[in-house]
C-alpha cells in the first residue's frame, strides 16, 4: 500500500474526517462543481424550504399532540 492509502482523497471523506475532528465550520470543497443553472438552484432552495416547513408544522403537531397527552 501507498502512503497515501490512510488519507481522505474525496470530497466526502476529507469532509467526514473534518467533522471526526471536530471542526464545525462549514466545509468547502476546493474545486466544487460548476453549477450555473440559476433555475435549478432556485428550485432546490425553494424545495428545501418547503420541506424545512413541513418538518416544522409536523414537529408541531407532534408536540401538541404529547402535550395533550400528558394532560389527560
């Protein structure tokens, strides 16, 4: 085996090596993908947020529920 073999050579590894670690900041590819794609980018933003919400509503629901329960 190489000397290289233990080291992160992907974007992956390199960033689940950082977070074993403990570096929390964000972790920033060197050469990232070129995306110029506007539309699709707005439309990932846009999918995301919608999901954030609906995770949101749902935690909601979940804690009013387990709150009513425990008044009973």
């Amino acid at each position: 085996m190489g000397s290289g073999s233990t080291r992160p050579n992907t974007a992956d590894d390199k960033m689940i090596a950082a977070i074993e670690r403990g570096e929390q900041d964000e972790f920033k590819d060197r050469k990232p993908p070129k995306n110029t794609d506007t539309k699709l980018i707005k439309e990932k933003e846009a999918r995301t947020k919608k999901a954030q919400e609906k995770k949101q509503g749902l935690r909601a629901l979940r804690l009013a529920a387990e709150k009513e329960a425990k008044a009973k």
